[in-house]
C-alpha cells in the first residue's frame, strides 16, 4: 500500500495560500460580466386608438421617436385610453441634443399631461401655458432647463411631487416656491444654490418628503417646521443653517431620515429627539452642536445610521458594543472632548476619539484619523485605571507580516521538500 500524498499536498496548497494572501498585494481577479440575454420585445396588440394628433406632432418637435406607436412603445410616455384619440399623461424627456427646444404650441397641445420630466436636458424654459401648469401633479427637473426662477416655478400649484436639483433656481428663498402649492407630498430642491431662509408657513400638511439639500439656507429652522406631522424625510444638510435645533423636532414622530449634517447649527441635542421612535437615519454631523450626547439614542430601536462626527460634544459616550454593531454606520469621530469608557467599549472598535481617565475626561489626543488597513498598533490605554478587560482582545500586533511570509515562504519549501521525497519514495 503507497502512503497517500493528498493531505500534505492539501497543506502545501493551504500554505502557499497564505503566503500569497500575506506578501502579494496582487489584485483579487473579477469575474468578467456576464452579457445578460436581452429580454424579447413584447408584441403588444393593436391599440384600440391611436394618440391624438396634435399630441404626436409636439412629440416629434421634441425629437422624440413616433414611428411607432408612442403610448404603447415609449418608456417615457404614458397616456390614458380615451376615444377616438388617446391623451399623454406622462412624458420624460432625457438626455436632450442641442437642437431640442421647447415651444409654446408643443405645450399647449400637451396640456394633458400630469406628469413632466425632464432628465440631463439642458433646453431653456419657457412660460409653462396655464393649462399645463394647473394639470402636473408631478414635476422633475434633473440637470436640466438650464435656470430656473422661484416665479417659474410657483406657478405649478397642483403638483403633489416638485423634483429639482442640479439645476440653479434664483429665487429671494423656498417661500416664493411652496406657498401656492398645497397638496405637496414630496419635494426635493437639492443643489439648486437657493438663499433665503425656510418658510415660517408651511402650507401642505400631507408632506411626506423634504430635501433641501445642498443650496445656500440660512438663519434659524423654525418651529413650524415641527408641525408636518406626516414627514417621514427631513433632509437639510449642506447649508447655512444657525441656531439651535428646534426643542420641539421631537413632534416629528413619524420621521424616519432626519439630516441637518454640514450647516452651523449650536447648541444640544434637544431631548424632544427622545419621542422619534421610527428614526433609521440620523445624521448631525459638521456642526457646531454641544452638550453631552443623550443616553436616549440608545434605546432607538430602529436606528441604523447614526452620524454624530464633527461637533463639540462632550463627555462619556453612552453606547455599549451590542448597540454600536447593530448599526450600519457609526460616527462619533472629530469631537475632541468626547471619549468612550474602555470598560465598556474595550478596544476592538475604531471610533475616531479617545478613551476616557476616571473623570469621564479623554485620555489622549484621538488617533489619527488615516487609520491604515489594519495597524493595531495603537490604542495607547496607559493610565487607564480599570482593570484589563477579560475579552479576547485581537492580539495580531506580534510578528511583523514580512517576518510572517519569510517564515511561511521557508516551511512551504521545506514541505516541498519532504512531499517531493515521499513522492520519489513511493513511486519508486
Ligand atoms: C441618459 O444617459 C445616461 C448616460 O449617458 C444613461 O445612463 C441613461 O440611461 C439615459 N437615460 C435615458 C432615459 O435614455
Ligand atoms: C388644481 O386642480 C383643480 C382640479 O383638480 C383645478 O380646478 C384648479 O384650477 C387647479 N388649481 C390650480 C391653481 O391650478
Ligand atoms: C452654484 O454656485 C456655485 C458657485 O457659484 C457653482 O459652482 C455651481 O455650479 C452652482 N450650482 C448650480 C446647480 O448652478
Ligand atoms: C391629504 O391627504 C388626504 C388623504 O390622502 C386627502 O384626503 C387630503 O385632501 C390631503 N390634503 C391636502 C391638503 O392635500
Ligand atoms: C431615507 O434615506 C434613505 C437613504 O437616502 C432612502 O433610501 C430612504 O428611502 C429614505 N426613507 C424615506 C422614508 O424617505
Ligand atoms: C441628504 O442629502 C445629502 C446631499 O444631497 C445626501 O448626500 C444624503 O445622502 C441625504 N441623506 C439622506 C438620509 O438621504
Ligand atoms: C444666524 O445667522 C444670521 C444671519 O444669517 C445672523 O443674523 C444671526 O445672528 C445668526 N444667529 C446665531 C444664533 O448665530
Ligand atoms: C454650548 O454652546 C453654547 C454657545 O453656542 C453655550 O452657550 C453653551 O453654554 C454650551 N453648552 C455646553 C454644555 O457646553
Ligand atoms: C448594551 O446596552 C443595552 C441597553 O442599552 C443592553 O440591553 C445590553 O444588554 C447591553 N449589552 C451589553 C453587552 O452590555
Ligand atoms: C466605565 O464603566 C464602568 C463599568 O460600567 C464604570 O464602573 C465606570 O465608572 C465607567 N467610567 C467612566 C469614566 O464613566
């Protein structure tokens, strides 16, 4: 009976596995893409009508294919199934060429629309006719149309949906904007460089969505503000917004985003915050705000991103590891006066700030915040009066990982040595 070679072959394999993991910085090889098979064109059956002439000519002065049937074979058209002629509901218009511009007749004739799009379309706009403007329900307007005014847009009073962003809108704030428009469930001007403060009067009690994001706010957030009950998304981060978060934010218990990160807003984390039991998203980060951060947050079931880096917090952090690796995202990180009991934390997890003395005061400056790969080398506790913590602590900070490949380069070979002897040996 011959010795059988394939455990040792088996190690071999294993460590020259390792060896490869632990020098190569080799690039892990992608899986080339698979062309995915196109899905077969339905055949529809012939419509019962066809759209009403006058819609499909302003569709062709908007370069929009008509050789077929639009309502039936255009993404980016929808239309209702009324008789003799069929009616345009929707339209998208994407990735406009130079040579598209809009036209007074075209709109007029396209009046029956509740919903317009435009996606990276770069047409100047022109005066919306009354009608068109009274029907949309939905407007979006995405790197498009050039510039828009607060007037412009103010005219569009029925929408329930206001998209804009990447587009500049002057207008003296979002006032002139929202206040004619009172069955708003969603808006989103983001990137739109709008100045002015936030409306004092908030109109639409049925708002579920706001985005104000990145423009050039300022002053306080009022309080009224508080009042949308129904808000599931506040998100007013990447302005100028000052003073203190309302103490009255906790009204918004349904909300489930909430973003004031990169303005300038003071002051502490109002207690109210207590009340918003759906939050998922709460980020407050790059501002000014202080005090201690509340031992409440803890207890938020449903939190999954908590942002806090980049303030002037202070004290204990008052979260334990079960709590912290439940989120997806965590960042306490740029707060020079906070710092995190090691007791309770130990020192497994890379928060950004220091550990705390027994005055609940951080030892040490914060790490650096360019922690490479995986150096372990630093937590420095020193000083740290508690007792060493009984966990395991990830102790890879011995050997160096070049002396760590020297010597498995040096046992593979050996091992290469011995097998090929065996080998030799049995296949005499
Ligand atoms: C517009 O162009 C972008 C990229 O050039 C593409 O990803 C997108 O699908 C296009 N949109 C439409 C509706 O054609
Ligand atoms: C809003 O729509 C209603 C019909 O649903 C219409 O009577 C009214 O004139 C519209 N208002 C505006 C300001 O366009
Ligand atoms: C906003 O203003 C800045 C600086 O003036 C400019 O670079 C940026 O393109 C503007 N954004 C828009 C959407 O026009
Ligand atoms: C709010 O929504 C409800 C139900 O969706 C609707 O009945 C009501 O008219 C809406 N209110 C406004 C101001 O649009
Ligand atoms: C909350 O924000 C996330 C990330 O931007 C988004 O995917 C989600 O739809 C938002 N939730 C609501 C209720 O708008
Ligand atoms: C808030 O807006 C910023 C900038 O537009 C964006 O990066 C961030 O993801 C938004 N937050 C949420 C929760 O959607
Ligand atoms: C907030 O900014 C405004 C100017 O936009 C200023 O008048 C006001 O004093 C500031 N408030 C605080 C509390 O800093
Ligand atoms: C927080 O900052 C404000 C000024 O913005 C100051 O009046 C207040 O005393 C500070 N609170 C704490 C607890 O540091
Ligand atoms: C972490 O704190 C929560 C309460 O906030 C508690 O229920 C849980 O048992 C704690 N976990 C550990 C490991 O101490
Ligand atoms: C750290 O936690 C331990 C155990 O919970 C506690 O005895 C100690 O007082 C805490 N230290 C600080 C500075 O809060």
């Amino acid at each position: 009976m011959s010795p059988d070679p394939s455990p040792l072959l088996l190690l071999l394999l294993h460590l020259s596995l390792l060896l490869h993991h632990t020098t190569a910085a080799a690039a892990t090889p992608t899986s080339s893409p698979t062309p995915s098979p196109k899905p077969p064109s339905r055949s529809s059956p012939i419509s019962p009508s066809t759209l009403d002439p006058k819609q499909l000519l302003a569709l062709q002065s908007l370069n929009i294919p008509t050789s077929k049937d639009p309502c039936s074979h255009s993404p980016s058209i929808s239309c209702d199934s009324s008789s003799p002629f069929r009616h345009l509901l929707s339209l998208t218009l994407a990735n406009c060429s130079d040579d598209v511009a809009l036209s007074l007749t075209a709109l007029k004739s396209l009046s029956t629309l509740t919903s317009l799009s435009f996606l990276n379309c770069p047409v100047s706009p022109i005066k919306l006719p009354s009608d068109l403007a009274s029907n949309l329900r939905s407007f979006t307007a995405v790197a498009s149309l050039n510039k828009l005014t607060g007037v412009w847009l103010s005219r569009l009073q029925n929408l329930t949906s206001l998209t804009v962003s990447h587009v500049a809108v002057s207008a003296s704030g979002p006032t002139i904007i929202l206040s004619g428009m009172k069955s708003l469930h969603s808006v989103t001007l983001s990137n739109t460089n709008l100045t002015g403060n936030l409306p004092k009067h908030w109109h639409s009690s049925n708002l579920t969505f706001l985005d104000l994001s990145v423009n050039q706010l300022k002053g306080k957030i009022p309080n009224s503000l508080t009042q949308l009950e129904n808000l599931l998304h506040l998100n007013l981060s990447s302005n100028s917004l000052n003073d203190t978060i309302p103490s009255t934010i906790g009204d918004l218990t349904s909300l489930q985003n909430l973003s004031l990160s990169s303005n300038s807003l003071s002051g502490p984390i109002p207690e109210s915050l207590a009340a918003m039991a759906a939050l998922t998203h709460l980020d407050l980060s790059s501002n000014q705000l202080n005090g201690t951060i509340p031992n409440f947050i803890r207890d938020m079931k449903k939190l999954k991103h908590l942002n806090l880096a980049s303030n002037s917090f202070h004290g204990v952090l008052p979260f334990n590891s079960t709590f912290i690796e439940r989120l997806d995202v965590f960042k306490v990180g740029e707060n020079s006066n906070l710092c995190y009991n090691h007791t309770v934390l130990g020192s497994k997890l890379k928060l950004g700030i220091a550990a705390c003395d027994k005055h609940g005061l951080p030892l040490s400056p914060p790490p650096a915040k360019d922690s490479s790969a995986d150096d372990s080398s630093d937590g420095d506790y020193d000083g740290d009066e508690d007792e060493n913590v009984g966990e395991k602590k990830k102790r890879s900070s011995g050997p160096s990982k070049v002396v760590l490949g020297f010597a498995i380069g040096i046992s593979s070979i050996v091992f290469l040595i011995v097998f090929l002897v065996l080998l030799a040996k049995c296949c005499k």
